[in-house]
C-alpha cells in the first residue's frame, strides 16, 4: 500500500522524520510537507494562489502553502502513484478535544477523508524541538499492520500520545472528544494612528474531565483514539427545529 505522510510542523519537523524512517520498513512512503510551520491553520487551501512545490529528492516534496495544500498535491498532483493512507503528523503538542477544529494536523488528515482515503492525525505532548517520536511511530505501524481492516475510509481517526505511555496497542483507549477551553490573551502595540497591532501571547489552555473523553485517557497515559466523521450535523436540533417552524 501507498502511504503519504504530510504535518502542520513543516517538513523538517522530528515528528514526520520519525514516521517516515519507521513506516519505510513496511509500506512505500511518500513525504510532502509545507515549507514552514502551519499551525492552527485548520482546513485552509490555496485556491487563488500559485504554489511553489519544490522536489527536495525522490518521493519527497515541500509545498509553500498550508497542510492541505500539501495533501491535495499528494493526492491529485501527478507526482505519486494512487495514495490509500495518509498519516498527519507527528504534530508537536497535542490536538484534543476543541484543538480538531483549529489543528492543521488534523485538518490535513479531515481533507484526506474527504476523498475517502484512511486518514489519520497523530499529535504528542512532547513540544521539545528535538524529541525522539521513534516510539510513537513504532506504534502507529503496529496499528497499521495490525488493525488496519477495523479502520474505515472516510473517517479521520485522531491519536495523541502523552509524553509517557507503554508502548503497545494495549495503551490505545478509544474516546470521544472532550471540551477544551481557551483564555487567549492579547499584546496590542500601537504601530500609528488607528492602526494597531494584536499578538496572541500568554494563552491558556484548560480542559474539562469527563469519563470515556480524550483528556480523560491521556492524563491516565493512555492513547486515546478519537474516531471524528465529516458529518457535523446535529441531528437531534434539526429534529427539535422542524417542530417550531
């Protein structure tokens, strides 16, 4: 099978350096990334712009543009064979709960399912620039050779590692999404008159525990895996708002 690894990190991120070495022992990788850091850059897409795509050497491209720009290139640009999975990762700090909203990591991985491949986004709580995620790799291909056939296309299936966990498919928790909360704080400098500069500095972040959630099974040391479908629709309102209108 054909495997295309992709990030928000950027192409010299450790995280898909690992995924890479590792996953090469088994499948046919292939590597395009974004030039630079796309963080918190969600589903963002170039659809105005031209893209610089530069071949760094084979199987292994840059892509001036967000997470998945680089996916979609992988998938309809010409330059791989038919693509049947693609990995997100391995991000650099964790995507949980509200984070799969804001997440190029996971955003990468959601646009992947749109087009019905296997898609999955794998975050660490590791946020040190020089961690080793050779470990968290190790498992993602034993979740691969493993269990791929439980897995479905069209569905982004969100793994987050804590910064210590036992390293076997035992490990893994299969959660829901819990609820994370934000204090963003900003710096506002005035650069001239009525114009002025914000920077988001000094953010908190916070969660809300609850039993079965990914915040849950993390703090435990557990993986979670948080199944996410592209189908948003709240259900239950629309059947609350057909009986007032």
């Amino acid at each position: 099978m054909n495997l295309l690894i992709s990030n928000d990190d950027g192409i010299s991120s450790n995280g898909i350096k690992a995924l890479e070495k590792v996953l090469s022992q088994k499948y046919k990788v292939f590597v395009i990334a974004p030039l630079k850091e796309k963080s918190a850059t969600s589903q963002a897409m170039s659809i105005t712009e031209r893209l610089r795509v530069e071949k760094v050497y084979e199987n292994h491209y840059i892509v001036d543009g967000f997470p998945v720009d680089c996916v979609n290139i992988g998938i309809f640009g010409n330059i791989f064979p038919k693509i049947d999975i693609v990995i997100s990762g391995i991000n650099r700090g964790v995507n949980m709960g509200h984070d799969v909203h804001y997440s190029g990591t996971v955003g990468a991985a959601r646009h992947a399912a749109i087009h019905n491949k296997y898609a999955f986004a794998v975050s660490s709580g590791k946020i040190d620039r020089d961690s080793d995620y050779t470990r968290e790799a190790e498992i993602i291909l034993q979740l691969l050779q493993e269990k791929l056939s439980v897995f479905k296309k069209g569905v982004v299936y969100n793994i987050n590692f804590p910064e210590e966990f036992s390293p076997t498919l035992d490990s893994i928790e299969i959660t829901q999404l819990g609820i994370r909360t934000y204090y963003d704080t900003y710096t506002v400098t005035q650069l001239i008159d009525n114009i002025y500069e914000f920077y988001m500095g000094g953010s908190q972040l916070g969660h809300q525990f609850s039993p079965g959630s990914d915040f849950d099974a993390y703090y435990s040391k557990k993986i979670p895996l948080t199944p996410i479908l592209l189908d948003t629709t709240d259900y239950k309102e629309i059947e609350s708002l057909k009986n007032k209108f």
